[in-house]
C-alpha cells in the first residue's frame, strides 16, 4: 500500500473488508522476504479475486450507556465471472461515517487530575515573582497567602501573579484544591470524526493456459476534522507600566520589573486565547492504488509472477484557530496615549491593541488581528515494480522427502515525499500549532531475493518430516547503500501430531523520509524536570548541577510534599517544548535478529485440539531514535546519579537541556542511529473444536497468549538499559504489559453463531517509580449471527460487557484522555448490529 505519511505509515483502512478472503500473520523477522521494515513480521492481506454475485453490507453502532460514538458502515460488492470462467472482475464501494465524542463526554477524561492542566489561562498568568505585600495584598507575613511564601529577606510575601480578582491581579495557586490551572481536556476529542468513501477493483484474465493479467485499484477519500483547546500563549512580552488594559495594582506590579526606570518592562505570560475560538484542523486525504501484472506457469515447470504498481496520497491540511507571534507581540505591547486610551508602541497603524490581562477581555478586532488561517499540502508517490520465479527440483534431484522448492526474484522500489507549508507554518512564528518546516525528498531501492524449502524426510520412523529453510535478501539504497538480510530455520516432526520448529533471521529496517529529511521542529513531549522544586532537587542532592545547566540559583529550592513553593523554579506544564529531528542524511538502517523456538502438539487421541508455544527474541541495533530515547530520558541522564555519577554539567545529555532565562528546559533531540532494544517472551496459542451430546452443534475454544520476558531499550552506548516490561510512563510511553491474552469460547449450529471474547491486559507500574500504578483491564465482547436464508444474515454484539472503565493514570505521566487510548477502551459498553444481503 502507498504510503499516508512521510514515516511510511499506510492506512489498513484502504484494504475493503468485504474482499479479504484471509489474514496471514508472519511473525519473527521477515525482511529476507518481505524486504525492509518486516523487523517483528508481516501481516499479509489476501483477497478475494474469484468473487461473484452481489453484496451488501449495513452496520451501525454506538454506546449502550451514553448514545454515543455512533459509527455506521456500508459497502456493496459485485463479482462476475464471463468468458467462461477465464475472467474475474470484482468492485466494492464502501462508506463510513465516524461521529465523534469528546472528553467532556467522560467523567476520567473531563478533567485534569490532582489540579493540574495548563499554566497559561485565560486570565493571564505572569511566571514572574511578585511582592504581594507591596502592592497592599499580603500584610500579615506570619500567614502568607496561598500561592505565595515569604521571600528571603523577611519582608514580602512573594508568587507568581494572576490577572484576575477584584485587583485585577492576585497570587498565583499552582495546584491543590484551589488550583488556578487551566482544565483544556473538554474539548479535545476521544475519537475523532470521519467520513470515508472507498472503493476498489479487481480483474484477471486467463490469456492461456500459461499466462493470466490481472489489476487491481484502489481509491479513497477521507475528511477528518481534529481539535485542540484555544492556542495557549506563552511567551516574553513587552508592555508599558502605564498599559490602560491594566488594573491600578496590576501597573503596580509591573513597575516592581521596570528596573531601568523607563517605564517598559518584559515578562513571561501564559494566556489561554479563548477569545480566538479552538485550534481546529481539516484533513482532506485522497489516495489510489493501481498494480497490473501477470502471472503463469513456463514449459510446465515454473511459476512466474510479473507486475507494476504506482501509488499516490494527498492530503490538504487548513488549520484554523492559529496565532501569529508578530503580531501577538506588537499588539501586546500597549502604552497610554496620554488620554487614557490604549495604543500599540509600534506605530504599526493596522495593529489593533490587545488585552490579555483578564478572562474575556480581548476584543473581536483584535482577535481577528492576531488569529491566523494556515495551510499544509502533502503528497506521497511510490512507484514498485516486481518479477518472481518459483519452483522445485522435480525431475532434476529430490531428497527422501520430496523435491526442493525454491523462489528467486526482483524489486525495485522507489518513493517520494513533498510537503509544502505556508510561510507561517514553515517559519514556525506561531502560538498554536507546531511548527512543519516543508519537507522533500526520497529514496529509491534494487532488491534481489532467493528462498528454498528442502524436506530432507518424509514419512519414515521418527521424521514424519524434517526440512529446512532459508532465505537472502541484498538490497541496494540509494540513501544508505547496500544491506543484507537472510533467514534459515527447519521443522522436524517425529510423530504424527507433534512438530518442533525454529527459525533464525537478520532483519533491516532503512531510515524513512521522515527521519531522514525533516527539519528541525518543535513538539511537546510529556517529561518531568528533576530541579522543578516539586521533585526536590535539594533533597536529591542535585542542587548544583542544576544551577550549573541554568537553573538560576536563587529559585532552586524542594517543596517537600506539599504544593510547589512559588519561590522556587517550577516546570510551567507537564509538557516540555523539544526540539526534533533536523536533517540527518547520514542515518544508517537499524540491524536486527530474531530467533523463534518452539512447537506444535496435535494429538491424535484427542480430535480439534492444537497447542502451539513459541519463544521469540528479538534484538535491535543501530536503533534510530532520538537523543536519550526522548525528553524525559535527557533529564534523566543528566540528573541521575546512576548515568551522571560525577554531576558533570558538559555530559552530552545535560548539554542537550537548552535552558532558557528562567530555567524551563526546551530540550534538542535529534534523531541518531544510538539505541538499542531487545525483547523477548512467550507465545501461547490453544484452539479445541469439539460437540458434546448436551449441548447442540459445535463448540471451539481459543487461547491466545503473550508472556513477556523482557522489553529492553538502551538509547546509547552511553546510558543503562532500562526495562519497560511490566512499566508505563514519559520514558516507557503506551503501557507494556508482562502478560495479557484473547480467550474465545464460540458455538455454531446451523444458522447461528455466538461467540464470547475475553481480552485480558496485566497491571502495570509506573517507569518514574511514584505514579500510581494501572489495574489489569478486562474486556468481555459478545458476538452472535443468523443466517435467516441464503440471502440475508444478521449479526450483533456487545463489545465491553461489564463497561470496563480505561485504567486511568495520574502523577507526572501527561497522557490525552488521562489514559492510554491504544491500549484500553475509551468508550465504555457498545452495541452494534449489521445486516448482510447476498445474491
């Protein structure tokens, strides 16, 4: 499939469910076969090429408790066979309509946990400290009030200031119950609305008996609206000490900055801009697909299958909302025009003055000046060609257990990536959304590729088989040249019913285009500051490193257990500003090898049951990754006596930090071939039919298992390996359960089905060793059918029977939705129902 993204993710949502005929699930590396990125395995999809009739599908569901989340699906189908059976074309159109539900909608996700959220509010937020005694407001030193605490010299109660009040300006409250936070979860979607129209067709064509064409396409167009809270602005401003948008305290406050007497001042403000509407952005993606080949048999002995195929997507992104920091700072900056009337100290005669010191005191006209209307286009082409020969040695040698059979082949890949930005978005002067410097570039790739199976016996006393397999793989890339890959593995099954297997690969996954030629950007990962005081960087003993990579001395100080000392540093948010990536055409392919043991038991005595258990282990080299595994690794190998036991402020990680003025950290992660990640376990897979007299028709049992042995990641050389097994959190990122499982219990009988699914996650711990843990999450689903006739079927269930709530993690963990929407269910108990009709 063509591509969606620069990182080569494709959407699997562009593959029509009604024309898969089957899933082959490939597991253990598989670039020998499949070529780069088949690190772990493969997912085959192989559909339906002989389809003939009609069909349609209609199916719609949505919670059982809320109403919600509603999600309807259509598709029709029709094959026909003509010219005798020599042909085959098949058609499907589909239709989706996803609607969509916010975290309003849910009690774990309206809220940020513990008092926390954002520091910048719609009031107004200044990280400067203030003399609240000064300005009148905190008289009696003995009992500062909340949000402030006594400075040093005795004589003023000190904190942060808030735009609000009767003063127009009052303490700062950084969390607890009184927490002046902003809460921007409300409006952030849980699932995101969607509509998508697909459709694809399949045709072949029998020229001879030795040669048959075939094609495929696939269109898709889709239009997905995303949304996030108002642009949050933080950032240094410059105003007059005589700004009329400023209560009488509030110019009090401010001249206590104005140190030079000239009546400008700068501070650090963090404004939530409600008064400018959401930041809303529209996808419109297209995409299509074509291949053409053919494929046949030559002189009776080998099988042969040529094709082409070119793929396209394109995606307009218009995001509206946004804010542009010029004219945010010109605006801003406002001064009396000796009347009592604001005007911009620019002079800029478009610029409309802006008031950001108060909820709701912005005006439309100045709304309108600062907000932005920005645009991205986006276009990914991939062009395959591919020719394979496969047969076996009948008629030239044969081992005891049969002839060779063997596979050789060809490919030549190549793709391309453009994205184009407008100017604001490119140069990245914006409040709101990220910053997405334009991106262009590619690679292209020669594969040659050999396989062979060799059953060395057959049906003789213990080796009812035994083969062995391997397979090569040497490609040439235009961006890091040429790589190997190879597999060799064999089975061998003494009796009848019991078979032992094992197979041995390299694998390699190239650098994409992404983390090839992306430019330096920002993003927002979740981390925890260790010299923030609420971490107590005293208490920690790391008091004079953290000074020593720009922590200013005089605000480092421990909170103990109680809420942050507004005297001291405090990490404004539980997101850091890093910076990522840059352009790194030096990027080497990640080297991996994997190993799978095991076996498989059939017994003979008792009919429908089989026993799988695998062990698997896979190790990554050269693993391409950002520096320290992300934000929250930086910090903790600067600051952890375990990686820094010298607390030596030039270790590369602690250079890395980029501290501002004020100590808050926008860390430089670019991406490097430094990591390293193994992981191991046990796969257990059991599957029983059987009947029994009591109970009509059939029953099978299902049992799919993973034991973990281990998830370990080193970023480099240079740092520990941290295990994520059985962990969560800002360096595990998604939960990484030791154990979990999919147990199936179904009946058929005639015209009805049911069947029972219970998926099992285990609990996890949090990777910073404070948060709260996670409970196991358990998910029942139940699913039945009717086959009224011939023609019409009828099928429902409910998924999340028991309405399992998601796992919901508090602490310093910042997670959308206040949990892990990949792993655990947003939407609590779901009835759904279809209708099939065939002729």
């Amino acid at each position: 499939m063509v591509p969606s993204r620069s990182d080569g993710v494709v959407d699997l949502n562009n593959i029509p469910a009604a024309m898969i005929e089957r899933v082959e699930v490939i597991t253990g590396g598989a670039s020998a076969v499949y070529g780069s990125d088949a690190m772990a395995g493969v997912v085959n999809f192989i559909l339906k090429d002989d389809f003939e009739g009609f069909e349609a599908n209609l199916g719609y569901e949505q919670t059982v408790e809320y109403g919600d989340a509603e999600y309807l699906t259509a598709d029709v189908t029709w094959g026909a066979n003509f010219d005798g059976g020599r042909g085959n074309v098949t058609t499907n159109f589909s239709f989706t309509d996803r609607k969509d539900v916010f975290a309003s909608d849910r009690d774990f996700a309206r809220v940020i946990p513990g008092g926390g959220g954002s520091s910048g509010v719609p009031d107004g937020h200044s990280f400067n400290t203030f003399d609240f005694t000064a300005l009148g407001q905190a008289t009696d030193l003995a009992n500062c009030p909340e949000g402030t605490a006594l400075n040093t010299a005795g004589t003023g109660c000190v904190g942060q200031a808030i735009f609000a009040g009767p003063d127009g300006i009052r303490p700062w409250i950084n969390g607890g119950a009184n927490s002046d936070r902003y809460n921007y979860a409300p409006v952030n979607y849980l699932q995101l609305p969607q509509e998508r129209f697909s459709t694809t067709t399949l045709a072949r064509y029998e020229i001879t008996e030795d040669m048959e064409l075939y094609g495929r396409f696939t269109g898709s167009f889709n239009q997905v609206p995303q949304q996030l809270a108002p642009t949050p602005a933080f950032t240094s401003i410059t105003t007059a000490t005589d700004n009329p948008f400023l209560s009488a305290d509030a110019q009090a406050a401010l001249a206590q900055l104005d140190t030079d007497g000239d009546g400008s001042v700068s501070t650090f403000i963090g404004r939530r801009l409600e008064e400018t509407g959401g930041r809303i952005s529209n996808d419109d993606r297209f995409a299509f697909q074509f291949q053409v080949g053919a494929t046949g048999t030559i002189a009776d002995s080998f099988d042969y299958d040529v094709y082409f195929q070119k793929g396209r997507s394109q995606n307009n992104n218009d995001l509206n909302g946004d804010v542009s920091l010029t004219r945010y700072l010109d605006a801003v900056n406002v001064t009396d025009d000796g009347n009592g009337n604001p005007v911009c100290v620019s002079g800029n005669a478009s610029c409309v003055p802006l008031n950001i010191f108060g909820q709701g005191n912005i005006s439309d006209a100045a709304a309108d000046y600062i907000t932005l209307g920005i645009n991205a286009k986006s276009e990914y082409n991939q062009t395959v060609f591919g020719a394979t020969i496969t047969g076996d040695t009948e008629g030239f040698v044969s081992l005891p257990g049969g002839p060779i059979g063997w596979a050789v082949g060809t490919e030549y890949r190549e793709e391309e990536f453009d994205f184009r930005p407008s100017d604001a978005l490119a140069q990245g002067a914006l409040l709101g959304f990220n910053s997405a410097p334009p991106v262009s570039g590619g690679f292209d790739v020669y594969d040659v590729f050999a396989e062979f199976y060799a059953p060395i016996l057959s049906g003789v006393a213990g080796a009812e088989l035994l083969a062995v397999e391997g397979a090569i793989r040497i490609s040439d890339y235009s961006t890091v040249g040429t790589t190997e890959a190879y597999k060799l593995g064999g089975e061998w099954s003494p009796v009848d019913g019991l078979r032992f297997r094992a197979l041995y690969n390299t694998a390699v996954r190239a650098p994409n285009i992404s983390e090839l030629f992306t430019p330096q950007s920002n993003g927002f990962p979740g981390a925890s500051d260790p010299c923030s005081t609420t971490n107590n960087p005293v208490a920690s003993g790391i008091q004079a490193l953290c000074a020593a990579t720009g922590v200013p001395a005089a605000q480092i100080g421990d909170s103990g257990t109680g809420p942050a000392n507004p005297a001291f540093y405090q990490q404004r948010n539980d997101q850091v500003e890093g910076l990522f990536n840059g352009v790194n055409p030096n990027l080497a392919q990640e080297e991996a090898e994997t190993l799978t043991v095991g076996a498989v038991f059939e017994p003979n005595m008792i009919d429908g049951l089989t026993v799988a258990v695998d062990y698997y282990n896979i190790e990554i080299t050269d693993y391409i990754t950002v520096l320290g595994g992300g934000a929250q690794g930086v910090f903790d190998q600067c600051y952890g006596t375990a990686f820094n036991a010298a607390q030596d402020p030039n270790n590369s990680f602690c250079l890395a930090l980029n501290r501002g003025a004020s100590g808050e950290s926008n860390p430089i992660l670019p991406n490097a071939n430094s990591g390293f990640l193994e992981t191991a376990g046990i796969d257990i897979a059991v599957n029983y039919g059987f009947e029994t007299s009591f109970i009509p028709g059939s029953l099978t049992v299902g049992y799919q298992g993973l034991v973990l042995d281990k998830w370990d990641f080193q970023a480099s050389s240079a740092t520990e390996v941290r295990s994520c097994k059985g962990q969560y959190g800002n360096f595990c990122d998604d939960p990484v359960a030791d154990y979990k499982h999919l147990a199936t219990l179904g009946w058929s009988d005639g015209p009805f089905a049911a069947q029972l699914r219970w998926e099992h996650i285990g609990a996890v711990d949090a990777d910073d060793g404070t948060s709260p843990s996670l409970d196991a999450a358990n998910y029942f689903n139940l699913n039945g059918s009717w086959d009224i006739n011939d023609n019409l079927r009828l099928s429902g269930g409910i998924d999340n029977l028991f309405d399992e709530e998601p796992s919901v993690q508090l602490g310093g963990n910042a997670e959308q939705a206040n949990t892990y929407p990949s792993t655990y269910d947003l939407f609590g108990r779901t009835a759904y129902v279809n209708a099939k009709i065939r002729f």
